[in-house]
C-alpha cells in the first residue's frame, strides 16, 4: 500500500464492498457514490445488488453490481479480479457481509451451519482482502475497512 495520504474525497476511487444489497452495506454504498468514487455493489442477493447498482446510476452515480457469495473463496477471487478490471483499479475493500444465525445446539443442522457461519464472518474478510492485495498495494491509498459486531468484545 502506498504512503497514507489524507484526502477529504474519494472521488475517483473504487470501492468493493461485501452484502451491499441491504443494510449497511447498502447506505456505504450510496455514501461512497455520492462523494464520487466507483461502485462494486456486491451480494448473493443478486436481484438486490442490481437494485442498488441502478439506483446509483440513475443518480448520477458510478456502479455495477456483482453476485458474490462470500463463503464461495473461487467466486471472490474472479469478482474481485472483475472489478478491478472493469473500474481500473481497485482501492477500498468494506468487508461488510454478515448473517445473524440462531439455533438450538442440538438442531441436527448446527454443525453445517456453524461452518457456514465461520466461512462468511471470519475466512471472507481475510479471503476477500488477500485477493484484493495486489491492487491495493497499487492503490495511492489503498484500504481495508471490516465491520465487525460488539458481541465479539461480549464472547
Ligand atoms: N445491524 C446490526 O445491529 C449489526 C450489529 C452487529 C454487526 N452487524 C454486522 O454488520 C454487517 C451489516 O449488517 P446489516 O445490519 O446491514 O445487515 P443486513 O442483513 O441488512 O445486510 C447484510 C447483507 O449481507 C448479505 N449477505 C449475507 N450473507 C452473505 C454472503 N454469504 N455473501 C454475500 N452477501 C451476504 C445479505 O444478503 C445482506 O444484503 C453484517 O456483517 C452484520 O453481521 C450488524
């Protein structure tokens, strides 16, 4: 990555951001489009990414949406190689993408899920940010920025 750079703008810079089809992710979105950067709206919600892809455009805005199922390590690799071609660069990454999962210890299921769960809220981010390394290094300010949730400092 390269010197840190203060800058009040990230107009003109790419942003990738994860679960970006609702919530959080969603709002990032729209933030980061109205101050000018492109857009990665990415989310297994397909449908749902596209909405906010086109809500941006119609806006003035610059983005595209991708499907990406984050627990799927092939499917980051070729959708973040995808955008940094498309858009030239790749600078910010939001690993953003989570699921809240309840269930009772002995549901036949919990063990699956429990993969599951781990796969999307713990193997994506370093997954997603190892895959976008390279152009982040190339980036003139290259960022990581990961949400996280206050139950981790509870457990
Ligand atoms: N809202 C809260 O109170 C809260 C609290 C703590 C942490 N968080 C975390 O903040 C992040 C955003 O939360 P939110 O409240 O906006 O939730 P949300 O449910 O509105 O948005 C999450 C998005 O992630 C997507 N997603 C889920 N699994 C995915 C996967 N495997 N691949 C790709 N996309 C996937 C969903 O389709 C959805 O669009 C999540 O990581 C969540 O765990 C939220």
């Amino acid at each position: 990555m390269g010197t840190l750079e203060l800058s009040r703008t990230v107009r003109g810079s790419t942003v990738l951001i994860t679960g970006a089809a609702s919530g959080m992710g969603r709002a990032a979105a729209a933030v980061f489009a109205a101050d000018g950067a492109n857009v990665a709206v990415t989310d297994w919600n397909a449908e749902g990414a596209a909405e906010v892809a086109e809500a941006i455009v119609r806006s003035g805005g610059h983005a595209r949406a991708w499907w990406l199922d984050v627990a799927d390590a092939g499917a980051i690799e070729r959708v973040v190689a995808d955008v940094a071609q498309a858009f030239r660069g790749l600078d910010i990454v939001i690993n953003n993408a989570g699921v809240a999962q309840f269930l009772a210890l002995d549901d036949p299921s919990y063990d699956a899920q429990w993969v599951r769960v781990l796969d999307i809220l713990l193997t994506a981010p370093q997954r997603v940010v190892r895959a976008a390394l390279p152009h982040l290094r190339r980036s003139r300010a290259g960022r990581v920025i990961n949400i996280a949730s206050t139950e981790a400092l509870a457990a």
